[in-house]
C-alpha cells in the first residue's frame, strides 16, 4: 500500500483552521500602534521598519495582492528604477540590482516587491487585505485614531445585495499610504478638516526629493507617505521610479518611532 | 550730475540662499570690484540670525505663496501643517539644495524684504539674493506663471536652478523627452548647448545676472537689445549661453561705455 504525502484532515477542520486563525488575529489587531493603510512600497517600507522596532502593525490593503505598483515599472513593464540612494534600501532587503546610468539602478520588479513584502512580514507585519478603507475615526481635537473599513467586495457589488455595515480599527497613528487617490487625506478634505491640493505636472528629478522632505504628520495622528503626499501637498507627479517611495515608508517610520520614543 | 552719480550703490550685498553651489562667491566679488569699482560685500546665508518666532511666521507665509497650478495663479488659502514644517526645515539649513516648488517672485521678494533683510535693505546698496529656489511671475499675456532667471527690486533675486529651467532647451529636447528618451541621455546628446544643475559655466553666466540687477538699480531698465551684451533679455538657453560666454564681446559699446563711466564715477544721465 502507497503512503499517503499528505496528513488526512477533514474539510472542516481546515475551515476551522482558516476562522480560527483569522478571527485570533483580527482581535489582536483591532487595536494597533501602527494602522497603515495602502500595501504598497511606502506603506510596506513604514510597516517593516516601526515592526522591526516592536510596534503593533496593521496594513490595510484593499486589493488580494500586496505590493501595489511595485510589481511593475512604467507601462506595465516589470523593471522598477530607484535612484542615488535608493539602492542602499535595496541593499538592506537584499534585492539584486544593476546600475544604468550613474545614480540610477534597475531591479526586477517580482523580485524587489516579494523582498519587500517577506522583510515586511518578517518583521511582524500583519495584513489585512481585501480590506477597503472607508472613513477615519476622530477623537478630541479631530486627531485621527482609526479607520473605518470593510470587504472590497462589498464596495463593487450592487448595495441592494451588499448593504454591509464596516468596522473599526483604532490604532495610536494611521499612516495614509495610498498612493495618489490619498484615500485618507482625501476624507478629511472631505469633512472640511484639511485642503489638499492634487499634483501638478510630472517631474521625477524634483519629485522624488520634494516627496521625501514633505513626509509627515499632516494632521494630527496621520503621517502620509509615498505618493499620498504629492497629492496632499500639489507636488509634481512622480514618474515610475520608486526610491522616493522607499525613502518616504522609512522617514514616516521614523517619525512615528521619535513619537512613540522607540527611535 | 550729482544726482545721477548718488544712483551708484554704495555696494553690492550679496546674500545667497542655501547652498548654492557650484557658484564661486569669490570669483563674483573680484569681478564685480574689477567691472565697477564698487564695493563688494558677501554676506551670511540670509537668513542667519533670524529668530525663532520670525522662522515661525515667515515659514507659515512662505507656504502660503506656493503656486501649485500655474494655469490658474495663486490661491490664498491656509497652509497645511506639513507645508509650514517643510519650510521652517528649509530656512533653518543652510545647506538646504533641493528645490521644486515654485514661489510666487514677487510675494517671495516681499517676505524677504519684512523677514531677513527687514533694515538691511537701502537704495544706497545693490543688495542681491542668489538663491537655490524656483521663482516664478504671472505673465499678462498668456494668463500664466513662468519661471524666471531672476527678479530685480529690492533685493534682487538670481535663482540658480531658475537659470537652468527658465529658459527654454532646444525644442527637439523637449520633442525627444515627449518621445520617452531618458533624460540623462537626452543631456549626453546635448551637453553644452544648456545650462545644467552643478554646471561649472554657473558662477560666469551669473556674472551677467548681477550686471543686469546693477542697471535695473540704475537706470531702471536691466536689459539690452543686443543678444551679444550680457544684459540680453535671454528667453532660450542657446540665447542666454550665447550672451554671457560666446557673445562678440561682454557688453555692448553703449553699456561697456555706462559702465567705464560708473567704474570711473564720471555720470553723465542719461548717456547721451
């Protein structure tokens, strides 16, 4: 008789294990240090570094896949571009990747992006994706303390057959990293706290600094990153180079540890 | 006569903003007491010595004359908390290199004016401010902001990186760039013909910049007709290069003329 590869388990013990699993974690993390909404370069750059200092890290992410345009270059094509110094962060997740020109290196998007997301786990990082950020929660003085999310799906299906209610986060600080729609910013301007500006034309060799130097609180409780912040504060747009992104996750790291006095 | 000769600044104080190399202070001032005989002073970035709360309330105006869209102008409105901090970081280094934001000119001249030159600022000096920031005015023919070279007034100001972006690059650049080419390679193919961040032309094309402030001071009009004379009003690159190193001389007989005669203090308004 053939041994089995497999240990025999019932359907429902898996399902078990799926609940059980999600359910204990989600618990855990409905109170976080670190609530990071948008999976992407910068969100996950933020997510790795206040982790490896111990934080409590939650990311929100309201696709399946996390990573988000860090899977690709420009026009869909896999080869993402960091710039002088943006390597050294490439360097530090062990990314391989080449030199073009003097100050401007390539890396194979797959590669850089996984790395990204292993060294964010691997710190601690937890996820949850299929999550759709919906609203901010507000406490004294409109300080940001949460969000308000729900299932992606629940967002793309017709409401008769989708009237979910969401639920709440709370975490010590929220991190708006989601790229340009600037989800989180955006809701604020939406109840008259804050006037974001949009972004202006492209110009990658001022961006990508300008995107870095404005990295922080906007408002009290949130730290915007990555390329929330150009649209936050009218910066040029960024072309499909990500040093910025990656510099942006770590100043908001940063920030968020001198706060908490983890630096 | 006397009267035209009081014009004559006492001195150039020349104040610059961040660090703005590749520019050789030392080269300007040797130039300009050569050009002119007047008095050179180079002083301390500008805004040594400003005082905390003056930081405070000139960084939160500062933020405020940001132009974002320069189809649709200024639009006043209250600085995001994350704009004052960039700017109260900005004045506060001294090193300070990037730029990218675009400041209205004349707002930006003004706060300069109420801030750090607040009681420094006199007819009787040619005070000019070389700066590592983007400036722009309001065109009334085209209902836009520009970027600008400079501003003259009180101070003057010389952006650096408005020397390298205001004027315009050869029109195939602008056409390959559209195309997709990379930048870098685009500047291989036409190095020289523009003026480049860290280019070593700067502190020579700069020599002209200032010459232009002392006749804005002057005479009222900084500029000259002549594409060969360094006061050329230049609007392309290839213009600019042209007047201040490749012209047929440095300045056209009628202004090398005015300038013997400030150098020599023999004024004779207006230069008939």
């Amino acid at each position: 008789m053939t041994k089995k590869i497999f240990t025999p388990v019932s359907e429902k013990d898996v399902t078990r294990a799926i609940v059980d699993g999600f359910a204990k974690q989600f618990i855990e993390y409905v109170e976080s240090d670190c609530l990071i909404i948008g999976g992407g370069p910068s969100g996950l750059m933020v997510g790795r570094d206040v982790a490896l200092k111990g934080l409590k890290t939650l990311i929100v992410e309201r696709n399946n896949y996390i990573g988000g345009g860090f899977w690709i270059g420009g026009y869909l094509m896999n080869k993402v571009t960091v710039r002088e110094p943006g390597q050294k962060i490439l360097e530090e997740l062990g990314i391989p990747y080449e030199e073009v020109t003097r100050g401007l290196y390539v890396a194979d998007g797959p590669h850089a992006c996984s790395k990204l997301i292993a060294a964010a786990c691997d710190a601690g990082v937890k996820f949850a994706n299929m999550t759709i950020f919906d609203d901010v929660i507000l406490r004294e003085g409109n300080r940001v303390c949460g969000a308000v999310v729900n299932w992606t799906p629940v967002q793309a299906l017709p409401r008769e057959i989708t009237c979910v209610d969401p639920i709440a986060l709370e975490a010590k600080v929220v991190v708006d990293s989601t790229g340009h729609d600037a989800f989180v910013v955006k809701k604020l301007e939406e109840r008259g706290i804050l006037k974001t500006s949009g972004y202006g034309a492209m110009w990658v060799e001022q961006s990508e600094d300008l995107v870095v130097e404005h990295t922080g609180e906007a408002h009290p409780g949130l730290i915007v990153t990555g390329m929330a912040v150009a649209t936050t504060y009218g910066l040029p747009r960024m072309g499909p180079t990500f040093g910025a992104m990656l510099l942006s996750g770590r100043k908001g790291a940063q920030i968020i540890l001198k706060a908490m006095g983890k630096n | 006569m006397s009267e035209q000769i009081d014009r004559i600044p006492f001195s150039f104080e020349i104040y610059q903003e961040g660090d703005i190399t590749p520019v050789n202070l030392n080269v300007l001032k040797d130039y300009l007491k050569e050009k002119t005989a007047i008095r050179v002073f180079l002083r301390e970035n500008i805004y040594e010595g400003l005082l905390k709360e003056q930081i405070e309330k000139m960084a939160q105006k500062m933020a405020r004359i940001r132009i974002k869209e320069p189809q649709k102008g200024l639009l006043l409105k209250d600085p995001l908390k994350g704009e004052v901090a960039y700017e109260k970081e900005r004045i506060n280094d001294q090193a300070w290199r990037s730029f990218g934001i675009l400041y209205e000119g004349v707002l930006y001249q003004k706060l300069l004016a109420e801030f750090p030159l607040k009681e420094k600022l006199d007819e009787r000096y040619c005070s000019i401010l070389i700066t590592t920031q983007l400036i722009g005015t309001w065109d009334q023919n085209d209902h836009r902001y520009h970027l600008r070279t400079s501003i003259y007034g009180f101070p003057h100001i010389i952006s650096i990186p408005g020397l390298v972006l205001a004027p315009a690059k050869p029109r195939e650049f602008y056409i390959k760039r559209q195309m997709g080419l990379p930048v870098e390679i685009l500047k291989e193919e036409y190095r020289g013909k523009f003026l480049d961040h860290e280019d070593s032309r700067m502190t020579e094309v700069i020599k002209g910049y200032i010459m232009q402030a002392l006749f804005y001071q002057i005479m009222e009009n900084p500029f000259c007709e002549d594409r060969d004379c360094r006061l050329f009003n230049a609007h392309w690159q290839q213009e600019m290069i042209h007047a201040q190193l490749n012209g047929k001389y440095e300045f056209c007989p009628k202004h090398e003329s005015i300038l013997e005669k400030i150098k020599n203090r023999t004024w004779n308004y207006p230069f008939q």
